[in-house]
C-alpha cells in the first residue's frame, strides 16, 4: 500500500521508496523518509498529503506519496 491509500493519523513503517529517480530518492532521504522508518499521514488533501516524519511536517504531492509503500 502506498501513502495515498493510507489511514490519516495511524503511524506506518516505510518498507520501500519505489522510484528511478535518484534526485528524488536523495530528496526523500534527506528528509527521514527510508526504508524502517515511522511515518504518519496527517491529512489528505486535493492532490497531495501532509505526512510527519520524525519531527518533523511536510506537504508532498500524490506522485510522491504513490512512490513511499508502507
């Protein structure tokens, strides 16, 4: 399941970041987002999700999302 599909306020553990692009797995890496690590949806909104990752909030768009399997 990706973060799109996901429960908001339940706590998952990121299995694996499905992408090519290794600019945006270098992105998603610097901001806590790797394989084992806790993540939580927040919310979704209308073509994105705000998610928390250790202390911290973000707002990534769908593509994104779709790409973080929990």
């Amino acid at each position: 399941m990706n973060l799109t599909e996901a429960i908001e306020g339940k706590e998952y553990i990121i299995k694996q970041i499905e992408t090519d692009d290794e600019e945006l797995d270098a992105f998603l890496f610097s901001l806590g987002c790797y394989s084992g690590e806790e993540i939580t949806v927040v919310s979704h909104l209308s073509g994105s999700c705000i998610v928390s990752i250790k202390d911290g909030r973000y707002n990534i768009d769908n593509q994104l999302a779709e790409a973080i399997i929990v």
